[in-house]
C-alpha cells in the first residue's frame, strides 16, 4: 500500500518540476537578459557611481521596468524609489609632517568621520606599520575596528592598493553613526624612527540622497511573510583611463545581479502564484560601504523575512562548470540545502562558497539582512581569485557569456520555488555584529 502510494507522489513531483522547468524556459529569455544588461552597463550610463547623473540613469531605467512588468511599490512608498540620506565629508584640507617634514599630498589621507582633526605628539593617536609581507586588506579592516586613531605607515610596496584606496578617500566619507570618532591617517613610506608628527585636516560636509529601487508582488496565501531577490546596481564610474577607456561599466559587477533581479521580477509577475509576498530590489551604494542594504535593513522586520537571495556576479562560469554557481554562508543556514533539493533533476547545481578566506559572506549586500537573523544569503559564479577585470574598466559586457547569466536566472527561479510557494522555511542565520 505505502508504495502504490508513493509512486503517485513521485509521478506529481516529476510533473510538477516538470511544469517549473518548462515555465523558466518559456518566460525567462536570452535576448531579454542581452537587452537588459547592455542597457545597464552602457557607456550612457556612466559607470553607475552613487551621488552620480549615471546611477540616476540607472535608476530611471529599472524603474521603467518594474512599472512594465507591473509591481507595487513598498508599502508606505508613493514609488519604486526607497530614498533617504546620507551625509559625506570631503576633505578641504590635508597637512601631515613627520619629524618636521612636510608629506606630499600624494602620500598621505584621512580616513576620517570628523569634519575636523588636529593631531600633535598625540598620546591618543597610535602608531602602526603595514610592512611589506602583511595582508593588506586584513590588516586595514582591523584599524577600521580597532576604535582608535591611528598613524598608520604603508610599506611602498603597497603603493598600488594605497593609491586606489586614497582616490576612493577623496571621493568623500559617508558618516552613517554619531559617535564614530575613530580616525585613522596613512602615510606612505618608510619612516623607521619617528620622533614627531603633526596632522591638521578639514573637511565640509554635504547631506545628499540616496535611493534604492524596489517594488513588491504581495503574497497570495502568506502576504506578511517575504521572500528578498536583491542586487547592488551602483559601481565605480570614471576611473583613471585604460588604453583610452575611463568608464568602469560595471558589467558582471553588478548589472548581471540587476538583471537578474528584473528578470525574475518578470517571470512570477507572469507566473502569478506566489504565496509569500516577493520584494525586488536593487541597491545603491554597495561599492562605497553596503549602504543601500543598510538602510533597507532599517525598513523591513527581520523575523517576516523568510529569505533573501543575493544575486552577484553571474556573468561568466564558475569554478565549477557552466549551469553552477555557489552559494556564500552554506553552512549558517539550511538555505543551500533547500535550493540544492530544489534544483534536483535539473541542468543546475549550486555549492558551497569555494572561498571562505576571501569572507564573501560579510563583502555583500546579504551581510546587512544576515545581521539581523534572516537566511540571507549571495548566489554568484565569479572565480574572485582569479578575475582580472574585477574592478576594472574592463568589466564590460563584451567579456561576459550571457547564456550563463539566463542560465544562473533560471536556476534561481527553480531554486527558491518551494521558499515562494510557501512550502520551505530556511533556518534563521544567527544574529552577528561584525
């Protein structure tokens, strides 16, 4: 009896992915993704940097979009834009001496949340050296957490990573918290006897707005329970030229992850069966400090978020293979078991992140949910350790294979089905400040 029982209930289950597979192959369609993704990561678009006409652009275009494809604004929101401010300090002026000398203006910034510092044989103010052999980024994340204000000296084989972080610097510094008066400065060089120092800086301050893009399609059964599909659509903008070509366009990071986000917007507005509430939404300032999600994060109660689905980076094959992509923070939650269950049978295959040093978990737009306790999590395909055109005004979509970002939209589609429908509740990450 049990397996005459059983064999219907295989049958309904071959059916039903069936059903999935041949909806996501009919609704979600290469020359769609091609058109959406050239439009976000054209040279019109200038690179999509916050605060810039580029991401205004960008902004408008996914806006048409959602508006075509028939979502609701959040509620309490008049459109798609979630605005808010922000205020950024640029600096006026910056004088570092050492033992009585003058730094040049290209060997030393401020990283700094106070619109004014001046510092003298401070007692206060540590010392510290990145040496040549130090892990450069490692070692800056532990002075921005460090809480203390720091004289920091960069070895010169640094220069390279130190100039790119001092042009990002004198694009301004975006206060998000009172009382953070952590200030840390950085001179590049050797300096193996320092007997006096002096820094005096300025800096004026701007309020300016923000605005993620969301819209929502409400639930049918579970309308106060939701289901996120998120991706950052801001970038560089104007970088320095490369053989003639200063518009960093951003193409895998990230319009592959915006494109996704319309095209899945598109596939269940038509498949109209959601029983959860799906809210679709773009962020802002993601390249300058994940503010965009961190305000979202503000909006949204945690426990009513099911799950999230960060999409970055989607543009080219994985480590492993075509149809394969894997998914950051595996192990904090049952959320990549479940989209591993749901993606059985098919042409797909999601993994554990393959680089747990590169700490991709917290270097993403899911970090800001997953910190409140929601199953949040970044679904990507990029080889990070390898990708030369990260970053670079070489990320264009020339170099992208767009039948993989249909492909890695597809299964996101068939992966999250029993999380949209209701069926499947992931586990709760655990609550983290970090």
């Amino acid at each position: 009896m049990k397996i005459k029982k059983l064999i219907p209930a295989i049958a309904l289950s071959v059916s039903s992915f069936y059903c999935f597979g041949q909806d996501v192959n009919t609704l979600i369609q290469k020359n769609d993704v091609e058109r959406i993704i050239k439009t976000l990561a054209s040279d019109d678009m200038q690179g999509r940097a916050t605060f810039t006409p580029g991401i205004e652009k960008a902004a408008q275009f996914i806006e048409g979009e959602y508006k075509q494809i028939g979502l609701q604004p959040l509620p309490g929101d008049d459109g798609f834009r979630q605005n808010f401010k922000m205020t950024r300090l640029s600096a006026l002026k910056t004088f570092v001496s050492i033992n009585g000398k003058i730094i040049s203006k290209d060997s030393a910034f401020v990283d700094s949340k106070l619109p004014v510092l001046e510092w003298s044989n401070n007692n206060d103010v540590k010392i510290a050296k990145l040496s040549a052999g130090m892990n450069f980024r490692d070692e800056y994340i532990s002075y921005k957490r460090s809480g203390k204000n720091m004289l920091i000296f960069v070895d010169p084989q640094f220069t390279s990573i130190f100039n790119k972080i001092k042009d990002v610097a004198g694009k301004g510094t975006i206060v998000t918290k009172a009382g953070d008066n952590t200030s840390l400065v950085f001179v590049l060089g050797k300096y193996d006897d320092v007997k006096s120092f002096s820094v005096s800086y300025a800096s004026k301050t701007e309020e300016l707005n923000l605005f993620n893009v969301a819209g929502i399609i409400p639930g049918k059964t579970k309308p106060n329970e939701y289901v996120i599909f998120s991706a950052h659509y801001d970038h560089l903008g104007i970088l320095k030229p490369v053989q003639g070509d200063s518009i960093a366009n951003g193409a895998d990071d990230d319009a592959s992850g915006s494109t996704a986000v319309i095209e899945l917007a598109k596939y269940f507005k038509k498949l109209n069966d959601n029983a959860r509430t799906l809210v679709f939404v773009t962020f802002t300032a993601e390249e300058i400090g994940e503010f965009g999600s961190q305000h979202f994060a503000t909006t949204v109660e945690p426990d009513k978020v099911i799950a999230m689905f960060n999409i970055e980076m989607i543009g080219k094959p994985s480590k492993f293979g075509k149809n394969a992509a894997f998914i950051t923070g595996f192990e904090r939650s049952d959320f990549g078991p479940i989209l591993q269950k749901n993606l059985k049978g098919s042409p797909y295959s999601f993994h554990p992140d393959p680089y747990p040093e590169q700490d991709l978990f917290y270097r993403s737009d899911n970090a800001s949910l997953a910190r409140v306790g929601v199953p949040a999590h970044t679904i990507s395909t990029d080889e990070i350790d390898i990708d030369k055109l990260y970053h670079t005004v070489k990320d264009e979509v020339s170099t992208l294979d767009l039948g993989n970002i249909t492909s890695m939209i597809k299964a996101i589609a068939l992966s999250s089905r029993t999380i949209v429908s209701g069926i499947d509740t992931p586990t709760r990450v655990a609550k983290l400040e970090k």
